[in-house]
C-alpha cells in the first residue's frame, strides 16, 4: 500500500485504492470488511456506497494495512498522557505549592521533614502537591509515564469517506498545479507528494502561481532534470525564491535580517539577566545558518538558467533590483562572475556587468519619484503599464493623486487584472478608508500586526473617505461580474449552499499548518454539537528526553477583563488546564488538555474563548507539534488512571505545526461563546505566554475576515453575471455549490480563473 497517497487522499475525505473497481460484488460482507469498517468507526469515519462496493474486492491483509495506515493517520500511536490524572478535576495546587517545594529543596536532606523524593530528584514535602494525583513532577513538569491506551468511537459524528484511484489524484495534481491562489501548507504538501509520486511533463498545467511553480522546479532539480525546469522560471526572481527555498525551506522570500531579528526574538526566558547576551548568540547562529555555500553543479545549474531566461537584460536587473542585497551574496557564493567569463554565458557576462554598473531604469522609482511629485497624469499611465501593480496600489494612489482620475484610468486596464486581486479590493476598501483605525497585516511568516491608517486619509473628510470605498467597491464588483459574464455558463440553475455566505473567500490568507483532517478557510465556522470543547496539544514524539516546554493557553474574553488558562492559571470559571509538562520523556512526546464549559462560559458572560500554543523555552513551537480541538454532542472520556483524554472520532480540527515554522506562538482558533461556534483563524504572533497575544490583532484579523467577500457572495455576481437562476436543491441545479466543495480547490479555481 503506498502510505503517502493514502494520506493525501485522507485530506479529503477519500480512501485511495490503486487496484480497478469492479461491479458490486452480492456476497455478503466478509468478517474482514466489518472489523475494517469496525476499525474506521471508532475513528470517526463512515464509508459511502461506492467506497463499500470497492472494498468488497480488497483482501483480508490489504483491509487491515489501511486501518492501521488510517489509525496512525489519526495520531493513536501518540502518547497522550497529561501530568494529571483525572484532570477534570483540580488538585487544588497553588504558587504556595510551588515555593514550598521551592524551599524544601534549598535545604538539606536531614531539614526538609515529611515527604517524596520524585525520580527527577525533587523532594515533594508533605501537604503541598497531592502527588498521588501526578503522572509526573509537579515542580519540575517532567513526565515519568505514559500510556498507549486512548479512547474511540466516542464522537456523535462520522466523516463520510468515498474512494479515490490515481486518476483522482492525479487530477488534484493538476488542479493544484492550476490553482490561481497560493497554496496552504496542506494543499502544499499534498502536491509535492502527488508530484514525486507521479511526476511532471509537458502535458501538465502551467502553475498560475510562483510559490507553485516553486515546487515544479524543486521537483525536476531534485530529480535531475534542471534544464527542464527553466520552462517554469520566467524571470531572475523565480531563481532566487527556489535558492532561499533550498536554503530556509520558505515558499517566499523573506530577507536575512528579517530571519535573524525572529531569530533573537524566539530566544526564551526574556526576564533573564543573560537574556541580551542570548539573543545575540541565537543571532549569530542564524546568521551562520544563512551563509550561502554551493556546489559546483549548483553553480552551473544557475549560471545556465540565467543565460536561458527568456527576459532582456535591462529587465533582469530591474527584477533582481528589489533584493539587490540578497543578489550580491548569491552571485559571489554561485562564482557566476567565473561563469560569465565563459564563451557559453554572454549573456550572463552582460547581466552581471549591468547589475554592478546599476546600468538599468528601476520601472518602481519612477513611479515612486512621479507620485512624490503629484504628476498623476505620468503616474497614472505608467500604472497602466502594469495592472497588477495598479491593482496593488490602487488606495494609495486614489488618495495621492486623486479618487475620480485614479479610478477611471484603473477601469481601462481593470479586465486585464487577476480576479483574485480585484476581490481585496471591495474586500478592504472600507477599512482602507478610514483616519480613525488600523489595519491588520498579514506578514510573511504568519504573523499578523497592525498597522495604522494612512497619512494622507487625514486630508479628506469622513463623507470623503467614504465615498472612495463605495467607489472601489462598485468597480471591484461591475469587474468581477464582467470577468463572469466572459465565461460560458454551464447550465441556467444554480445551487448556493447557504454556508458558504459564511467562509470567505480564500485570497490573500497563507495557511502555514498541515490540516490532518479535512482542511478549513480561514474565518470558516464550526457548529459546536455538545457543551464541552476539548482542545488538545501533542508534541515532542522522536525526541530524545529534554526541557521542551511548549504550552497550550486559552484566554477567556470578557466584555470588560480577560482570564488567562494555562500554566500558571489551571482552573479559572468555565476552563481546566490538564497541568503543565515542562520536560518530555524520551522518544514518546507529551499532551496537554484544556476543558472548555461552554454553558458555565455563557452564564458568565464570556464572548470569546481564544486557542494559543507558544514556546517557552528557546526557539519556535516544536516541529510536527499537533494542536486541535474535540466535541461531541456525547460525554467526552477522561482517564481517572491515566488522564489520557484523545479519542481521535471527536476530534473537530487538528493541524501539525510545518517545517519550517518562525512562530513563537500561534492563535488556532477562537470560540464564539454566545454562537457556540468556533472560528477557524490562524495567527503567528511573538513571545513565550498567551500574556502576549494582542487582542487588537485578534480583532483586526476578524475584521479583515469579516471585511471579506464570501464564496456565497461571489457565487451571487456569478449568477446574477450569467443570468443564472437559484434553486433550492443541489440535485436540481447544473451547478451546485455546497460548503463540503469550498474545501477543494476546484472550486476556488472554477471561480477565479
């Protein structure tokens, strides 16, 4: 069985089978089938009709090999053991605990009195921390045992599975390929597994993105066939993003000094005295982490792509302007200065001479210096020049060099422009055009800041500003609906589920996790089905034994105040911290737990309940960390002997932290108290606690999300475009929209194309 395309077909609620699919089979049911169909229930899964047809044909080994292959997929080979048993129930513990153990350890042996010496070595006195209760050392955090036992089946609810074959692979291969929007992390991952496992060629689609065709150029370079990756390099700055890919494992550029500024904020325990002194050491790791060194291929390999670019040269070195910096090194470490010297590389012998000379017009600064000097008539036709960027700078330029002008020279151009920048665009308008808030911004790496409002928004009037952002709106959306109306359309019926008014639509979000389940969008809500969520966090497995103390937090938001769950908080009204493992055990990992009241949260007036994990000790959260949340309409199990508490079938979400990852923390989610509805977001944010999550950035970020057009809404400019009518039915309709639909990239692709 090939475990990996089994994986990816799981993301998406499928079972691959390679074998061909025959006719229903009328034997009864094989003992086999039941105990596989047995096995998936317990993990929350369901079979449709067709899957169970084709299973019928599968043999006895085959059937138990996926059921293995889906239960370690479901993470029930992890060790699940908190530091409590029973945690739903609190030991009481309290910082007194803390400093009497603290105490107690200071002196000799002969003074301490009464009292347990742990395996870690601390001595527990006697009437501070009921250590009958610990799977571990409460002083310490360090965990001694862990089981293998977990809970199944349950979850009051069941993933439908159907089945897929390489030729359903094969086309979400193509269909990522093809996909106008980057890509998560997931959709990433799944592609570059697709693409090892059935390649690439001529007959493949042409990427839309170049964090795609990033991958495309990894795949043929790892494989030997770099000169059939320049059909995928179109300018110098397609090479450099592949060198930094190779170099951070980053699908975009992010510049050194940005690395080493994350680098000196991941470092621990800042209220240390030695912490300056630290950070300037984890800086000056980075740095030698990011020196560039290549081989002599390597060397060849670039040299020969950038004789074989098919771009002038002056365009060349205005693409490689913007990292002029980064060009430098990399030209010196690649010795293209000796390649160029070569009879075969005239061109690159011209393009380096050029670059160092500064021999070329940089098409940015004349805009810059055109826009300085409010020469909006030679501005605006060098906008129209190039519409992404018009598209890009549309705000900045209605408010400098005027709304009716800037709008109107944009509207010539605005069909040439990706839809996928047209819909920021009425998306943003409104909060763009306003004096009197921020904004939040999505950097790259995951972390969301805010920004303040643009300057020149203080020399227009509130009615002013107002008008400017129906103004974008209005000719975003007669653009969008032009886009449609130049597509032919598939039928006269339309079918819009009415979630999908609800998900907005993915542009502009970069997902940095693995979605082990179906994935989400972010903004994307989740009906809670009990009164309780469970939210989980497991990591550490493969790890030798050390301090790696990562931290699950939940901060409980009140109109008024805020309250913290977490390691120094395990019980506040409506939530339970499972206790907090500072120390991993070798190999094996370690789980936290948090309980979530849902009821007892409304009774006392909480509006949002916020999911965090962060990093206390030095560096980012740990590598193939897994953070999620369970429910279940059903009672949730908690082992009064082991305090183990997963049970994979009522698990709602779960993500792996991907690698790499230049978070410290990381906001998953966010309860809706009052809705009973949890809001799928991701947001990186820095320091070592939930104390220093930003509740403003929260905030902005559910804003921008909220600002968003939703698939619902774009789905009704398409409708009204084609001259579609809406029913009630998907079965009914020629096109059917459902919100299971607005997980798969077809969609978005169908949409935006």
């Amino acid at each position: 069985m090939n475990t990996a395309l089994f994986a990816v077909a799981l993301r998406y609620n499928a079972l691959y089978i390679p074998s061909p699919i025959t006719a229903p089979s009328a034997k009864p049911m094989s003992e086999s089938l039941n105990d596989f169909l047995g096995a998936i229930g317990g993990l929350g899964y369901t079979v449709d009709e067709k899957l169970l047809h084709a299973l019928e044909h599968l043999p006895a080994d085959m059937l138990r090999d996926m059921a293995a292959e889906a239960a370690r997929l479901s993470h029930t080979d992890l060790n699940w053991t908190p530091l409590v048993k029973g945690w739903l129930t609190p030991t009481g513990e309290t910082i007194g605990d803390h400093i009497v153990t603290s105490v107690a350890n200071s002196l000799p042996e002969n003074l301490r009195g009464p009292g347990t010496t742990l395996h870690c070595g601390h001595f527990i006195p006697e009437g501070s921390f009921p250590i009958e209760r610990y799977k571990g050392c409460p002083f310490c955090g360090q965990l001694f045992e862990h089981s293998s036992v977990i809970f199944t089946g349950r979850g009051s609810k069941r993933t439908v599975l159907t089945v897929w074959s390489d030729s359903d692979l094969n086309g979400l291969k193509e269909r990522l390929m093809a996909s106008p929007v980057p890509l998560d992390a997931t959709q990433a991952e799944s592609l570059k597994t697709l693409i090892k496992e059935y390649g690439i060629d001529n007959s493949s689609p042409t990427p839309a993105m170049k964090e795609t065709a990033l991958l495309c150029i990894d795949a043929l370079t790892e494989a030997g066939l770099a000169r059939e990756a320049i059909r995928y390099i179109s300018s110098p700055a397609d090479i450099l993003r592949y060198l930094w890919y190779k170099k951070t494992g980053l699908p975009h550029i992010v510049r050194p000094a940005t690395l080493v500024e994350r680098a000196k904020a991941s470092t621990g325990y800042q209220w240390l005295p030695d912490y300056t002194e630290r950070a300037a050491d984890a800086a000056k790791i980075k740095k030698a982490e990011l020196r560039l060194k290549y081989d002599r291929k390597t060397c060849r390999t670039v040299a020969d792509w950038l004789e074989t670019v098919q771009m002038p040269t002056e365009a060349m070195c205005e693409a490689m302007h913007p990292y002029r910096g980064m060009w430098v090194r990399a030209i010196r470490a690649l010795r293209l200065a000796e390649y160029s010297r070569r009879p075969a590389h005239p061109k690159l012998r011209e393009l380096i001479d050029r670059f160092y000379r500064s021999d070329y017009d940089v098409w940015a600064g004349g805009l810059e210096a055109e826009m300085l000097a409010g020469e909006s008539a030679k501005a605006l036709k060098r906008l129209k020049e190039r519409p992404g960027v018009f598209a890009r700078s549309l705000f900045a330029a209605m408010l400098r060099l005027g709304s009716p002008e800037t709008l109107a020279a944009f509207a010539e151009i605005s069909t040439k422009v990706p839809l996928r920048l047209i819909l920021p665009l009425a998306s943003y308008a409104e909060s763009y055009f306003r004096s009197d808030t921020s904004r939040g911004v999505h950097l790259p790496g995951g972390r969301v800041v805010n920004i303040p409002a643009n300057p020149l928004t203080a020399n227009y009037t509130a009615k002013q500003l107002k008008e400017m952002a129906e103004a974008v709106r209005k000719t975003a959306l007669e653009t969008a609906a032009a886009h449609f109306a130049a597509q032919t359309a598939q039928g006269s019926s339309i079918y819009i589920d009415p979630a999908l008014f609800n998900i907005p639509v993915p542009v502009g979000d970069r997902s940095e996790t693995v979605h082990d389940k179906a994935g989400a969008l972010q903004g994307q809500r989740f009906k809670v089905d009990g009164d309780h969520v469970r939210l989980f966090m497991e990591w550490g497995r493969g790890l030798p034994a050390a301090h790696i103390d990562m931290d699950l937090s939940c901060k409980i938001i009140y109109p008024d105040h805020e309250e913290d769950c977490a390691y120094y908080s395990l019980t506040v009204g409506g939530a339970t911290h499972s206790g907090d493992i500072q120390r991993i055990p070798d190999n094996v990992g370690a789980a936290e737990y948090i309980e979530l009241d849902i009821a007892e949260l409304k009774r006392l007036g909480a509006k949002y309940a916020a999911f965090t994990c962060n990093a206390y000790t030095d560096g980012n959260l740990s590598l193939n960390m897994l953070v999620g949340w369970m429910d279940s309409a059903y009672p949730m199990a908690v082992s009064d002997d082991t305090g183990v508490a997963y049970d994979p079938s009522t698990v709602a979400k779960a993500v792996s932290i991907a690698s790499p990852n230049l978070a410290k923390g990381l906001l998953f989610g966010l309860l809706d108290v009052q809705a009973r509805e949890i809001i799928w977001l991701e947001m990186a944010f820095n320091g070592q606690t939930i104390g220093s999550l930003n509740i403003k950035n929260v905030k902005a970020l559910l804003d921008k999300l909220s600002a968003k057009i939703s698939i619902g809404e774009l789905l009704l400019v398409k409708a009204k475009a084609q001259g579609l009518t809406e029913v009630a039915d998907p079965a009914i309709a020629d096109e059917a929209y459902t919100a299971a639909s607005a997980l798969d990239t077809t969609l978005i692709s169908s949409l935006l194309n």
